[in-house]
C-alpha cells in the first residue's frame, strides 16, 4: 500500500476556510489527507502548534492565510508570513525538512486555488516519504555551526 | 448721512445726502445718457453727456454733470429741457468728431437725434472714458493701465507702453470698455484669468451646476481677482443678502459619531492609454460621461447631441466594455454600461435621426424592466452587433462622406469583420474604484479587495457592513452598481447605521482575547501585534489588558505571547492541541 501523508492545515476563518467550504460547495477533488483546524487568523498560529503537529505524528503542516493586504485583521496574516520562515529554520534545525511547512495564501472565492494547493502540497509529503522523529538527535556542534553562520 | 428730498422733472425723490443726481434719476427711471459711469465705480465726468439743468437752494440755475453732483435739500434737477438736450448734442458732436462710430456711439446719436455728426466722425475707438483705468485701479486693484500724455494725444497704455506685469489678464477692462477699444488676446505663457467676464460656468463665482446641492454659487480662488489684488469684491457689492463673505475659508472640524458610512463612489477609467479608440486624439470620440453631459438640459449644449463641429451626427457607434471585462485592465464587468448604452441608443433615437450600432460582447439586461427596455430598443431600430469594438482609425478619403471614424470589430454573430464609418464613438468606459480607496480604506479600517472596491464582511450576509463594526458601505465603492442598487445599499446603510446608533450600546462576539493576570510579564510584546489597538499596557500593574470592546479575537496576540498569558477564547491553546491530537490519533 502506498504512502498516505498525514497532514494538518491550519485554515484562517475568513479566507481559506470558506475557501475550503466553497471548494466543497462546488464539488471540487482534493485528496483527503488533510484535516483542517480552524483559526480566526493565519496569524493566531502559534509556531508551538505546527511542532506540536509535528510531533503527533503529522507528516507535513500546511498554514493557508488571507492573500496579503486581504486580512479580515488588517495584518494578522504579515506577522504570519513572519513567524513561518522562523518555524521553518526551527524545524530544520531539528532535522526535519523545511519543505514540510507550508504557508498559501488562499482567497475566499479561489475554491480551485485551495484544492490545487492542497492536492501539491500532498504530493510532495508523498515524495519525501513519513517523518521519521526518531532519527534526530541534536547535533550541538552542527547548531553551533549554524548559529556562527547566520 | 442724513437724507435729503430733491426734484427730478418735478418728481420728487427722498435720497441720501451727497449721493449723485445720475442715481436718483435711474431709480426713478428718468434717461440720462451716460458713456463713462458705471456702476462700481467712482465717478469722473469724462463723457459730458449726462448734463442735466439744476436749481440750487440758493435759486441759482446751472448746467452740472448728473453723474458726480451730489444731492442737497431742495434741489431742483431738470433732465431735458432744450438748454439741457442742446448741451448734450453738442458735447456729443465734439466728441464724435474724434472717434470712430462704435455702435455704442452711433446709438447714443440716434437717441440724441444726431444721425450725421457736423464735424464728422473721427477715427479712435477709444472714447477716453477711463473706465477701464478705474475699473483696473478701484475694482480690480491691479493699477495697469492708465492714462498717457495730455490734450489731443491722450491715450490709455500700460506704463511705458510695453505688456505690463502688474495686469493679472483678468479682463474686467475689456468687459467696462464701451466700444471694444480693448480687447483680450492671448500672449505667450500667460494664462486669461476670465474669458469671459459673465455669470456663468466660467466666472469666478458660480454655481457649480444647476442641481447642486446646497443650490448656493462658489468662489474659485484661483480666478476670483479678490483673492488675486485684494480688490474688486463686487459680488459683494451686488448681492442684496449680503451673503457674501470673502474671508470665509475651509475649516477642519472633529465630528463624534457613532457609525460612518462610506459612500465614496467610483471613478471613471480614463480611456486615453487605451489608444486603439482613439479618445483625446480623434475627434468626436467621446466617454459615456462626456455624451451625458451633452445630454443634460443643463449641459454645454443644451440636451443637444452635437458634434465638435456643431452639427448633428448621421451614425454613432456606442463601444460598450472599454476597460471592463477585459484582463488588460479590469477582468470585473462594471454592470451599468449595458443598459445606459441602451438608453443613449434610446436618446439619439428620440432626438436625432442618426444611425446606432451598439458593439456588445454580451448584453446583460438583468435588472427589473431592463430587458423589456432592451427588447424596446431593438423595435426602435438600432443596430445591435456582438462583438467587441476592436479598433477606431480614421475613415480612409474613399469612406470619408459616410463618416469621418471607422470602428473596426468581429461580428460574431454573421461570422465576419465589419468596418463601420462613423460620425461619433461614444465609449462605455469602466467603472473604477477610486484612486486613493486604499488609503481611505485603510483610515478606516476597510480592506479592499484586488480591483480596489471595498470588501464587505460577506459576501451574501454582510454586503452592507464591513470587518470594522460601525463602518457602513453603501454604494459603488463596494463595487459597481446602478442607481436601484445604490440607493438599496444607501438606505440599508442607514438603517444598520441608525439601529446601532439607537441601541446605545455595542453587541459584542463572546470570542475575545483574554490576559491571565498572572502570567503576564508585562513584556508588551502584544501592544504592538494587535491590529486594533485594544491591549493597553497598565503602568501600575505593570501588565497588559485587552479591551473586549476593541478585540476582535484575531488571536495574534495569543500566538505571539511568549509566557503563554494571553488567551485568545474560544481558540485557546489547549483547544487547539487538543485538536491537533484529536486529528492525529
């Protein structure tokens, strides 16, 4: 049996999740490998909750926002598209593929953007295979490293 | 001033003291020829026409001008007897003699009986009335003009005879001038303040249009001559409301409301870099604004559908989605030109015999009526062809006399490219969102959306309100709509508006943002993420507090507090883990 990647999306509530909803009103095919939390905000996602997805067990994270200047919250979605690049650097560090969160941006009426998104995003959890937790082991030295390089 | 009791030809009138006998004779209606008074000005006596006979107090009989002869008690004013009228013929004979016959002068002539002055006429045109000297110094304040040299080579110039700097080009010389000596002409790099001196469109002060509300004229700074010289303030002088304030200026004012409605409207698409139609290059290419302009009673040519020209157009083609449906400019359809292009077919069918050809890609009649209008429309012969405008050029010479522009389209209905000379495009430009809409949105706290109109809060449940609660749209800023439509949305706004306003106080969503007093470190971190301005930071407490009224449970703030103290309610962190491992198991 093939892979089935495990994801979480975070959704925003004004958006994306009634972009999901549309992409479901309009009958639209997405793989049903992800399940979707709901979030008044992409910028209520707390990088504690992608590691804590990661952590039970979910192979990728997809965070999924207002198109830019489109926040139901003036800027909720900016300080979102902050803390994503850090949580991605954080995951890396913990060897884990950066590639494995994600953030879209998703509009209210792109029901087609929305399956298209989470349709590539599962093929690529596809291709990198299961997180494998187990196989880390913090490499103080390489961090250190890191550190001095950036 | 006291006032005074005179008699002119017997009758007798109560005046103000030292006021001029030219006045009291035109309140009573008396003619007294005249060539250099006017009204706002003060005056000179120059033309000795207005000689009248008068009667002193002291029963001495005299000839004075009528103009500048003040009232006294008693006086006895004599305005044509034959001492009087021989006096003026004479002083009118003598003057003829030296200028040329202006129809001012012939006129006076005839009136005074003189139809062959017996010197002749003479050949100046100026009259040497020094109106436009003292119209140019007591009204307009400019002093640019004045009188040069003395006896019979007296003549009105400019200092030293060359273009003056101190002549603002406002004209009211050339308008005082009795006999056209002076006239406005254009000189390089100057602008002519007024081309005409009138009320009207073009004065300084005016009403902006005829349906303007409030109904009360303006003042253009920019070309009022007050506001240019300190002078003039003849307006003033002429309204009998005394309404006139020329120190009034704009004010800022703080208003405190309670809800705000935006009602900012739209724009239209400026067509000029859409140069395949031509527009600001051919002539007789016009926008839809422009042809209902035309259109109004009120309008620059009185409802008449005119070309540059002045005639009336044999065919005009009607370009409907300049700008609209169109993915170079605006992929949205702007949803009024349909039927408007209808109604201008409509109208050029009522008021001219010419030709229509309505270039459509599809028509979209959606509204109540409208497609019975439609179907009016097409009994009324007009020529209906689908297919996008694609292109208007001038009429090659062989096609000239059927019509100087030729609109190039694809009929797609026969299947075929059509060429159509016309003699006036009229193009259905598109419905924009203003300019600066994101700046106004942003001052009030309304996103807008790719194409610049403002989002509701839903698209189905909220289309009137927006994100921001108090915060009213009404209108096409929201996006275009015609005037049913509008005026919905206006009056909805209102009603939204006013039953919050009623209530007095404000429902809020249980979800909120929450600070565990205990947690908090008072780091402050969460005052500068939250979008709304609604954590404070309490100095004594050393902690921060959000105010319920302004949160709107974003959860920014919860995500980003680093001891965990903020809890945004109904998404709390424990919620969402629990989620996330509900989801996971």
């Amino acid at each position: 049996m093939s892979f089935e990647p495990r994801l979480v999306g975070f959704l925003c509530n004004w958006c994306s999740y009634t972009g999901a909803d549309l992409a479901g009103t309009a009958r639209m095919k997405y793989p049903p490998n992800m399940r979707v939390i709901r979030v008044m905000c992409s910028g209520r996602v707390d990088p504690n909750f992608i590691l804590e997805a990661l952590a039970h067990g979910a192979d990728g994270v997809l965070v999924l926002g207002c198109h830019p200047g489109d926040c139901h919250y003036a800027e909720g979605n900016y300080k979102c598209r902050k803390r994503l690049p850090i949580t991605k650097r954080l995951v890396e560090g913990m060897g884990i593929e950066p590639q494995r969160v994600r953030l879209e941006w998703v509009s209210a009426s792109e029901a087609s953007r929305f399956s298209e998104v989470v349709t590539e995003f599962t093929e690529q959890i596809r291709v990198l295979g299961p997180l494998k937790l187990e196989d880390w082991t913090f490499d103080r030295a390489a961090a250190d490293a890191q550190l001095e390089h950036n | 001033m006291g006032m005074v009791t005179i008699r002119i030809d017997g009758k007798p009138i109560e005046v103000e003291e030292e006021s001029y006998i030219l006045q009291a004779a035109q309140t009573l209606a008396i003619d007294i020829p005249t060539l250099c008074w006017y009204r706002y000005i003060n005056p000179y006596a120059a033309c000795r026409l207005c000689m009248v006979e008068i009667t002193d107090k002291r029963g001495r009989v005299r000839m004075v001008t009528s103009c500048n002869f003040p009232a006294e008690a008693g006086l006895g004013v004599r305005t044509h007897t034959p001492r009087v009228l021989a006096t003026r013929r004479m002083n009118f004979e003598m003057l003829a003699s030296r200028c040329a016959p202006a129809p001012v002068l012939v006129d006076l002539g005839k009136k005074l009986g003189i139809e062959n002055p017996r010197w002749g006429w003479g050949e100046d045109t100026c009259i040497l009335c020094g109106l436009c000297v003292r119209v140019c110094d007591e009204v307009v304040g400019a002093q640019a003009i004045g009188f040069a040299a003395r006896g019979t080579s007296r003549t009105v110039t400019t200092p030293f005879e060359v273009d003056s700097e101190a002549c603002i080009l406002c004209g009211a010389c050339a308008a005082v001038c009795p006999t056209g000596h002076i006239r406005m002409e254009e000189c390089s790099g100057r602008e002519i303040v007024h081309r005409e001196i009138t009320l009207g469109p073009n004065a300084a002060i005016s009403v902006p249009f005829r349906q303007a509300v409030p109904n009360a004229p303006r003042i253009d700074p920019e070309y009022c001559v007050h506001f240019r010289t300190g002078g003039c303030k003849v307006c003033a002088q002429v309204c009998p409301m005394e309404c006139i304030d020329h120190e009034d200026e704009e004010r800022r004012e703080e208003i405190e409301v309670g809800a705000v409605i935006l009602a900012t409207g739209f724009q239209d698409l400026d067509p000029t870099p859409l140069k395949q139609y031509g527009y600001g290059k051919l002539p007789n290419v016009i926008t839809s604004m422009e042809f209902e302009r035309m259109n109004s009673a009120a309008g620059s040519t009185d409802g008449k559908i005119l070309m540059e020209g002045g005639q009336e157009p044999r065919s005009i083609a009607i370009l409907h989605c300049i700008g609209s449906r169109d993915e170079k400019h605006h992929p949205y359809c702007s949803r009024v030109c349909c039927m408007y292009a209808l109604k201008f077919a409509h109208l050029v069918k009522e008021k001219t015999t010419a030709e229509v050809y309505q270039l459509y890609i599809d028509l979209r009649s959606f509204g109540k009526g409208y497609e019975e209008f439609f179907q009016r429309i097409l009994t009324e012969g007009v020529n209906l062809i689908r297919g996008k405008g694609a292109e208007v050029v001038p009429a090659p010479q062989s096609r000239r006399d059927e019509g100087p522009l030729l609109v190039r389209c694809e009929d797609t209905l026969a299947g075929r490219f059509r060429e159509i000379p016309v003699d006036m495009v009229i193009l259905c430009t598109a419905l924009e969102a203003q300019q600066d809409a994101k700046e106004t949105g942003r001052k009030f706290g309304v996103s807008v959306g790719a194409d610049g109109w403002f989002i509701e809060r839903h698209p189905k449940l909220g289309p009137v309100s927006t994100t921001t609660d108090g915060i009213f749209l009404a209108g096409a800023c929201q996006g275009p709509k015609d005037i049913p439509d509008a005026v919905a949305q206006g009056g909805a706004a209102a009603a939204q508006a006013m039953s919050l306003m009623i209530r007095g106080e404000v429902e809020m969503d249980a979800a909120c943002a929450v600070v565990d007093e205990a947690l908090c470190s008072g780091c402050r971190l969460c005052n500068e993420l939250c979008p709304y301005g609604a954590i404070s930071f309490d100095i004594e407490k050393t902690l921060s507090l959000v105010n319920a009224a302004l949160c709107k449970a974003c959860g920014t703030c919860a995500a980003g507090c680093p001891s965990g103290a903020i809890k945004g309610l109904h998404f709390t962190d424990q919620q969402i883990y629990a989620e996330i491992e509900g989801i996971l198991s």
